[in-house]
C-alpha cells in the first residue's frame, strides 16, 4: 500500500485520526445530555396539572381534526 500512497498522505490521514479522536464520543455524550433533559422536562410537564390538561387538550383536538379529515376523506359528512 505504501506504494501507491506518498508518505505526506500517510501522516495527514494519523494526524486527522488522532485529532478527530474524540469529536464522536463528544456528541455522543451531548446526545445523551439532551435526551435526559428533555426525559426531565417531559417528566417535570407531566407532573404539573396545568401541563397536564394542556398536553390533553392539544392531542384531542389533534385527533379530532384527524378524525373529522379521515371521516370527510370517505364521505361521511
């Protein structure tokens, strides 16, 4: 392999592996941070009454409008 690769393009491809080393386990540990503090604040929304009955609300009226479009797609009204 060495001989259609130079030895400049060798040592270019050691020196961005070691310094992208550590730039995937970095996002991957951001990734995890922020998928805890969204499971906390899910959690913490779900906990409050007020948050609670506006979570409720919002997906029955989703699912009304879906159903009331499902139900004009087939001729029902």
């Amino acid at each position: 392999m060495n001989a259609l690769m130079s030895n400049f393009d060798l040592d270019s491809a050691d020196i961005h592996r070691s310094s992208s080393k550590w730039e995937g386990l970095s996002e991957i540990d951001q990734a995890i941070r922020e998928n805890r503090l969204m499971e906390y604040r899910i959690k913490k929304s779900w906990a409050d009454p007020w948050g609670r009955k506006l979570t409720l609300t919002a997906l029955a009226v989703i699912v009304a409008g879906f159903s009331f479009l499902v139900g004009a797609s087939f001729g029902l009204w």
